[in-house]
C-alpha cells in the first residue's frame, strides 16, 4: 500500500417513472444513503440522452412509462447497455405485465405498497449486492488480465534474442491492459543524476508528442524516489487525492500533461536502477490499489532481465574492448600525451597560482602524484620520495597522501622493481617524458603511466589502473592461441562476398592451403559437393535469424586435389562491430572409414546368418523382453511374422510369449538353461528344443547364446544368441537311433549264439584233455589244446569288449562329477587322495569305466601299489586331470603303445577304450610318468567341456 490512495466511486442510479410524486420519493431516500448518486428522469427520450452522455451502475425503471413500452424500453437498453443490472417496481395485481418484463430480461423486480420506508429499502440494499458482485468480477477479471499479461511477459523474457524489442513490446502490453496515453522505461543516468526514458509506447502512435518527458532529474521527483527506492509501487489514477507532501512532485508530473500515473520500480541487488512508467491510464472498477500491484513482477522481470543481459554482455564487451584496443592504442597515446601537455601546462599555472593548482590537483579524475628523486653518491637514483598524491591516486592504490607523504618508495612499498626507480630517474634527470604500460608485482596491477619533470631532480606520474583492460587482453589471447593451435579446421569468413579473412593452423595445414591463397577463396572453392545456390540456400536461415546455427557433413577438397569428409558447424558471430560467418571444422574421415567397416561388418553377418539359415535373438534380463530379429530365416523356421504377435513392442515380445511356443516337455530345462545364464552360473546358452510352428506342427531348434552385457556388479543383463532349424538332423538322428537299435538287438543275439557254440567248445575241448591224459600222451596234441582253449578265451574277451563298445556314443553326454565318479571306482587296498571336488565334465555316460581301468590297471600291472594321487589344474583355457600312482610305472618304449587296441598282458582293451570314450566329448588322454617312480595318466579337457560348482 502506498499514501496515495484512491478511493472507489460512489454508486450511480437512474431512476426512470412517470409518477413524479413517486419518482421524488425514492429519489430522495436514495440521495440520503451513502455512497449512492441517483437521477431521476420521468421519461424514455430523457432516459436515452442521460445514458449517452455517462454511464451508470444500476438502472430503476416503472414497468410501464408514457410514450413506449417498458419492455421494448428494456429491449432497447439490453441492446445498448447490456453489462448494466435492472431493477423493475410494477403494481400488485400487474403480474401479466411484470412477467412479460421479466421475460425481457429485467434482474429484479418490486411491489409497490403503502410501506415506503420498507419497500424503497429493498432496491439500496438490491443495488448494493448487485454493485458488490458487479465490482468484484471486474476486480477478478481485472485480475486474470494482468495476470495473464504478466505471463506473456515473462515468457517473452526467457530467452529473448532482443532486449528492446522484448520491452518495447512489454511496454505495449501494459499501455493495452491500463487503457494508458503513455508507457515509458526510465533508468537511472549517473552522470546527470536523472532518470532517463530508454523505451516507449504511445497511444494511437503519439509518439510525436511534447508534453511526455525523456529525462527526469532526481530533484524533481523526491518524493516519489523515496517510495520507490523502497520498493513500493506508485499508483495515482488522480493528483487530486496525493498527500501534501507529494504536491510539489506530481505539479513537476502535471507540466508534462500527466494526470494518473503507475510508477513500478525496478531493483537489482536491492538499489534502484530505474522504473516503468504507466501515465494517464484509465480507472475502472476493476482497477484497485490492490490488483494494480501485481504489475510490479512486471518490474521484477525487467530487473532479472537487464540483470542478465549485463552478465552475458560482459563477456562481448571484454572482446569489444580487446578488439577497439588495438584500434584505439595510438589514439589513446596521443591522448596520453595530450593529457601531458594539459598537466605540463597546468604545472605552469599551478606555479602562478597556488589555488588553482589545488583545485585541479584534487579533482583530477586519473591519479596524480609527485616525487623527489634519491640518488646514491655516484648519481644514480636508488629510491625516490612521495611528495604529495591526489584522492584519485589514493583510490587507486590505496595508499593515503597523510601515511605517505615525506616517505621513500622503498619504506612504503619495498618490494618496488628497479625498473620503476630506473625509469623514473631518468626522467627526473633528463626531463624526458615517459609513457609506459607495466605490472606492479607489489600492486598487483597493471598500470599505464606518463611521467615527466616539472623541475629538475623531481617528477610527477599520471597513472591509470588498466588492470581489467589487460586481463581481457590476456584472456583473449590465450582463447585465440588455442583456436589457432587446434587441430580442427577453424574459418572466418565474410557473409557478404564470402570470402575468407582468417583461417587457424589447424585449417591450412590440413588443407594445404596459405592463409594468403584462402584470402581470395570462398567456402565453395573448398566444398565441391555444393553450388552457389545451394550454399545461399544452406546460409539464408543465418542470414535472416531464423536459425543460430547450421550443422551438415559435406567433403572438403585439398590444394593437392585429394578429398575427405568433414562436419562443419557454422553461425553468425561479431568481428568487431561487423558480423562474419564461423565455421568448425572436424575431419570424420576415421569416423567414416568406421561406418563403412561397420556396415561391411552388418553385411558379412547378414550374409553369414542368411547362408547359415539361422535366426538372431536377444534377451534382456532386466526387462524379460525377448528381441527377435524377424527376418525369412525365421519364416522359414517358425512360419511367424511380426503381425503374428500383437503385443509386440519396439524392444521385442516378452519372454512368457516366447517361452508359450515351447513345447511342454522341453520348457523346464529350456528355463533351466536360461536361469544358469541369468544367474552367472554359465555365460553361454546351449539347448535344443521344440517350438510350435504356425501351421502347428513342432519344430526342433538349436539355440545358442552368449552373455554379453552385465551390470556394475558382473550380474547379466543381455543374452544374445542363434537359433537353427534342426528338425532335419534330429530325424536322421532317430532314424539313426532305430537303427542302432536293431543292430544292438542283432549283437545281441549273435553274441549269445557265439558263446553258446564257445562254450560248448570249451567244454570239448577240457573232454579231449582228459581224454589224451587217460590214453596216452602226446605233447603235440596237448599243445594244440591249450591253442585251442587260449583262442576261446581271446574270443570270449573279444565278446565282451564287443558288448561295452557297442554302448560307445549311444546316449547323450552329460556332466559327472569327477569326485562321484573317483568314489564309484575306488579299487579296494589302495590309499586314494582326491582333489577334484567341485570339477565337472562333459562325458559320455561310459565314463565311470575310465577310472575302473586306470584302478585296475594300477593294481594289475603295478609294482606293489599302495597311493594313488588325483588332481586337476585350469591352465591355457583347459583342465588338465592328473591320475598318478606308485607303482613302477610304464617303460617308455611302451608309452605309446599302451592305447592300442589288443597290446597288453591282458584283454588288451582297457585303455583303448578308455581312449575311445574320453574321445567323444574331445577330451585327450596320455601317460608322461617317469618309469621307476609310477604311472601318470594326464587327461586334458576343453574349454566348454568342464565347469566347476
């Protein structure tokens, strides 16, 4: 809230009778109740001319009046002044006419009695509710309007690439929502102490007018300052209402022809840098104190503004400097030296007079200061003495004339360079002036000095801190020592004629071109993909604003003719105060060369999964989503297509959809497969199984799978994999199957037949021993027997290897634990030592006679076995499983017999076919044991084969 306050206007009445005596009546008790103004009229015609020439809040009509209808009155008015409440007397017993006026969209309506008092009550406190309620939707809706006003404003803010037109187009919004002459946006000017107009609006384009002010001194207004220093808002919809201690300001407001005003502040870090100005705007009711204030976010909004419009100008203006710096060097010397001659001069007048001397001493806006120069007693100078120094000086260094005055350089500031008192020396002895540009390390600063002489051994110094000037210097340096050292490809180019005016290191070394020769080139010398036209084409959205920036990839053309791919990026940037084009060049060829390879890689995998016939899938675990890549191969395979699936999604279908078309037998170890990945048991995935063709048939697949991905903590996250049609080879296989069947069945017979008839000969034969023994003896015949019977036994060992060979490679291999395996062999009288807990392998179910024979053989052929040591080793992506005894060992001329089939004392099988069973599922066997000491057997088992738990 601010003093000026403005109060609500009093409630207007038109009353319209043509029974005057009446019409008096309630036209007097009206004028007695506060706040309300009635008019009494007694006729239609009168009615018309009042409400043409003012408006009223509530009209009071008879329901009938003389010359026209009421009701076609109250048409009339409904036409004209439709926003305006009715309230209707009428006569008891005229219930036909008060309806028919009812129905012409009368608000109210009222019996007349002989109670005036009680019924001339009724329609105040009718006018009252129905002005509240009028007066508080125009409050709201007042509201909603600046509110939503605000908004649009504040969004026109957010990333606005022109200030002024974001406020002149702001300025326009307020003067529309208060019905104003005049917007203006003043800020505050510290050289005149005013506040000067930046930005405006006028009405109707009044902007000719001269009665609106365009600087406002600070002494004019005090009082209005003082308030919006404060952060108050001003709101004054008349002068007639300020209180006398802002008069005077607002008599200053009303020579410009301002009778109402809204002043909104503007405040950045809480000081007042200027404010927007709403001058003769309209009151109405909508317009309070209190839905007025909401406008100063308008306010906030600037300040935010300008706020960041000075922050991201720093930076251009450092630039700006730098830039007008090179440009300004001899002008700023010969103002140097100017300023010289001025202070040589002054020196001259200052020695005719003191006063003078003081005052421009004192007011000088450059520090100033005088010395004594100190010399040793060669003459030379060693220090100097402050004199006097000027507040401008003081400010700068923060050293005081009072602490240094009479004292030396070197006690006031020891650490000074030799340089400065060598250098003023000179000039002190000389009297040559001096101009330098220098870093104090005791300051810290940079400081650009003239010194000269007004007298012998004596000099005076003109200092000016360009510390800033310097640092903006520095900082572009080393920003342009990095642009022109990188590697990628760096132009500057005019957008007029196109040609180049700069190009760094990294582009002409790469194009091979000199920076004179891309003088007199343009972008299209350089890029043979384009034409003029389409490089105007390509620049005319930069051109006219409607883009920052443009990105594409095109071929750059070398001197030597050679070509390569590039990525440009190129804007619209400032070079002083002209624009240019910058464009960043990237040489892609690595990341072409790339793409290609990728692309042949995409090709051969295509290529190979088409000749193949194998369909790709993935599946990823956190999401259960299977992604199947659904290409002929799998039409092929499955009959589906992606249609078939309605719930698929971009990332594929999820795992319950898949895992339906399995068939119900084979889906536990499918799952189980599956598991052992997801869980990191196992990183590959290998199963054959049945799915559901479309047709409904089932089909066998062989679907293998890698873990490729995991998360931070190695748990797997994607499974990719093949899946091959198999149905093929799974019929041969139980063709296969039927077959051996057979033949084991055929075997089977043929060997029961065979040892029938063996053993029946044997039997013979023990007949013909006893035989010849009894008779005679005859030691030829006794040896054929014992052939005979040594051939029937090689035929029975013959029989029996016959039957375990046959079982060779019939079933499925399976993983065994080795230790389950050891345990089941264990011959009894040998000390076994087992270390292979946890080892599985991958074998044929005829394993287990693979360890029987290593145990028997120890015991057969050993030379007094007791311990038998069983280990493994994971080395060169293999398991190696040691079996070692103490029994002699073999002879090594025999070492690479002993897998034969039919060599030993015995059957001669064993370990051939120990050999033979290992062999099936890749594993390799080999005896390396040092004869004398034992036997080692050395089992070697493949990546893939083995797995540990």
């Amino acid at each position: 809230m601010t003093p000026y306050e403005y109060e609500y206007p009093e409630v207007r009445i038109l009353l319209i009778d043509d029974d005057l005596l009446f019409l008096n009546e309630i036209n007097e008790f009206l004028e007695n109740s506060e706040g309300i103004n009635a008019i009494a009229v007694s006729d239609a015609a009168e009615t018309a001319e009042l409400l043409s020439g003012k408006d009223y809040n509530v009209i009071i009509p008879d329901y009938r009046m003389t010359g026209t209808e009421n009701t076609e009155f109250i048409e009339y008015l409904r036409l004209n002044k439709e926003n305006i409440p009715f309230i209707l007397f009428k006569s008891k017993g005229d219930d036909a006419a008060g309806i028919e006026t009812i129905n012409s969209r009368a608000d109210y309506y009222i019996l007349i009695n002989h109670d005036a008092e009680a019924q001339f009550k009724v329609p105040e406190s009718i006018i009252r509710n129905i002005f509240s309620e009028l007066l508080a939707g125009k409050i709201l809706q007042r509201r909603l309007l600046l509110e939503k006003t605000i908004s649009d404003i504040s969004s026109r803010f957010v990333n606005f690439k022109s200030f002024n037109y974001a406020v002149d187009n702001s300025l326009y919004d307020l003067g529309v929502v208060t019905c104003a002459e005049s917007v203006n946006l003043l800020f505050f000017d510290n050289i005149n102490n005013s506040y000067t107009v930046t930005n405006s609006w006028f009405k109707d384009n009044a902007g000719g007018r001269k009665d609106i002010f365009v600087t406002i001194p600070e002494s004019k207004i005090p009082r209005l300052l003082t308030e919006l220093k404060a952060g108050k808002f001003i709101y004054l919809p008349s002068f007639d209402t300020v209180a006398e201690e802002g008069k005077n300001d607002c008599k200053y407001l009303s020579g410009f022809g301002i009778k109402s005003l809204i002043f909104l502040p503007i405040l950045i870090n809480d000081r007042l840098e200027g404010f927007i100005s709403i001058e003769n705007f309209k009151v109405s009711a909508g317009c309070t104190t209190g839905n007025i204030d909401i406008l100063t976010v308008v306010a906030d909004i600037f300040g935010d503004a300008v706020e960041r419009l000075r922050k991201d100008s720093s930076l251009i203006k450092s630039n700006k400097e730098l830039i007008a710096s090179n440009e300004t060097l001899s002008a700023a010397e010969e103002e140097l030296r100017q300023q010289l001659e001025i202070l040589m001069e002054a020196q001259k007048l200052l020695i005719d007079s003191e006063e003078k001397y003081c005052l421009l001493f004192r007011n000088l806006n450059f520090g100033f200061a005088l010395h004594e120069l100190i010399t040793d007693i060669e003459g030379k100078p060693s220090d100097y003495r402050f004199i006097e120094v000027n507040p401008a000086f003081e400010k700068m260094t923060g050293l005081k004339n009072h602490d240094i005055a009479g004292k030396r350089v070197l006690e006031v500031l020891p650490g000074t360079e030799d340089y400065w008192i060598e250098s003023y020396g000179k000039v002190a002895l000389t009297g040559e002036p001096l101009l330098i540009e220098k870093y104090s390390n005791e300051m810290c600063k940079y400081f650009s000095v003239s010194a000269y002489s007004p007298k012998p051994g004596y000099f005076a110094t003109i200092f000016h801190d360009v510390t800033d000037k310097k640092e903006a210097e520095i900082k572009a340096e080393q920003l342009g020592n990095i642009l022109e050292n990188s590697l990628n490809e760096i132009y500057i180019f005019d957008t007029g004629t196109l040609k180049f005016q700069h190009a760094n290191r990294g582009a002409r070394m790469n194009i091979g071109y000199s920076e004179e020769e891309l003088s007199n080139m343009t972008p299209l010398d350089l890029k043979p993909e384009f034409t003029a036209e389409l490089f105007e084409e390509l620049i005319a959205p930069l051109k006219s604003g409607k883009a920052e920036y443009v990105d594409f990839i095109t071929i750059h053309r070398r001197k030597d003719g050679s070509c390569y791919p590039v990525k440009v990026h190129l804007q619209i940037t400032k070079s002083g105060d002209k624009e240019v084009f910058a464009a960043i060049i990237i040489d892609i060829t690595d990341r072409v060369e790339s793409e290609r390879e990728l692309d042949r890689s995409r090709f051969i995998l295509n290529e190979a999964l088409s000749g193949s016939r194998a369909g790709l899938w993935e599946y990823n675990t956190q999401n259960d989503i299977i992604n199947v890549q659904f290409t002929d191969t799998w039409e092929e395979i499955l009959g589906y297509s992606v249609q078939d699936f309605p719930d698929i999604t971009k990332s594929g279908i999820n795992s319950e959809t898949w895992l339906n078309l399995v068939h119900p037998d084979d889906l536990s170890y499918v799952k189980e497969g599956l598991n052992e990945c997801i869980s990191g048991i196992s990183d590959y995935y290998d199963t054959e199984y049945r799915m559901k063709h479309k047709s409904g048939r089932w089909v066998w697949v062989h679907a293998r799978g890698r873990v490729k991905k995991t998360d931070g903590g190695g748990i797997p996250q994607v499974i990719y994999g093949t899946h091959v049609d198999i149905s093929g080879r799974k019929s041969a296989e139980e063709a296969l199957k039927v077959s051996n069947d057979k033949l084991k069945m055929l075997s089977e017979i043929s060997r029961h037949d065979i040892l029938n008839q063996v053993t029946a000969l044997k039997v013979y034969a023990m007949f013909s021993r006893e035989i010849v023994q009894d008779e005679c003896s005859n030691p030829k015949l006794d040896e054929f027997l014992s052939k005979i019977e040594n051939g029937l036994n090689i035929v029975l060992n013959q029989i029996d290897f016959s039957r375990n060979y046959q079982k060779l490679g019939i079933e499925n291999p399976k993983w065994y634990g080795v230790s389950k395996l050891i345990e089941n062999s264990i011959t009894d009288g040998l000390l076994i030592r087992e270390h292979c807990k946890g080892l599985f392998i991958y074998a044929d179910p005829m394993i287990e006679m693979v360890f029987n024979n290593l145990f028997e053989n120890t015991v057969r052929h050993g030379i007094n076995p007791n311990n038998v040591n069983i280990y493994f080793e994971d080395r060169d992506n293999c398991c190696k499983i040691i079996y070692e005894d103490d029994g002699g060992g073999i002879p090594d001329k025999k070492k690479g017999m002993i897998f034969n089939r039919g060599f030993g004392d015995n059957t001669g099988m064993g370990l051939f076919l120990a050999r033979e069973i290992l062999s099936i599922t890749g594993i390799k066997i080999e005896e390396n044991g040092v004869y004398g000491s034992g036997a080692r057997f050395e089992m070697t088992v493949p990546d893939g084969v083995w797995k540990r738990e």
